[in-house]
C-alpha cells in the first residue's frame, strides 16, 4: 500500500501546491483511507487514493 500512497502523493503534488506539513497530513489521511479498501492492487488503490483527494 506504501507504494499507492506515493504514487498518489506523487501525482496530487503535481496537481496542487501544497506545504509539507500538509503532504505530510495528506498522506496519513490517504493511508488511513486506503487501509479500508478491499482491494489489493497498487494501481487501483493508486486510482482510489486520486479520487478520494479530489473529492475531499
């Protein structure tokens, strides 16, 4: 899941202009979100985490 959650970070930084202390947050927040899903698979978990960011 690690790997997803860079992913996403990654690509939100793109996106966006964020600080660090707000990556930082961020990051917990996808990662506790993620941590939920069923699913196993880096890519969709990756998917997941962008629309998750995007809606929030």
């Amino acid at each position: 899941m690690e790997v997803a959650v860079d992913r996403v970070m990654q690509a939100y930084g793109m996106m966006v202009n964020i600080t660090f202390g707000q990556e930082k947050t961020l990051r917990a927040d996808v990662a506790g979100f993620l941590s939920a899903s069923p699913s196993t698979d880096e890519n969709q978990l990756a998917i997941e985490g962008l629309r998750y960011l995007r809606t929030k």
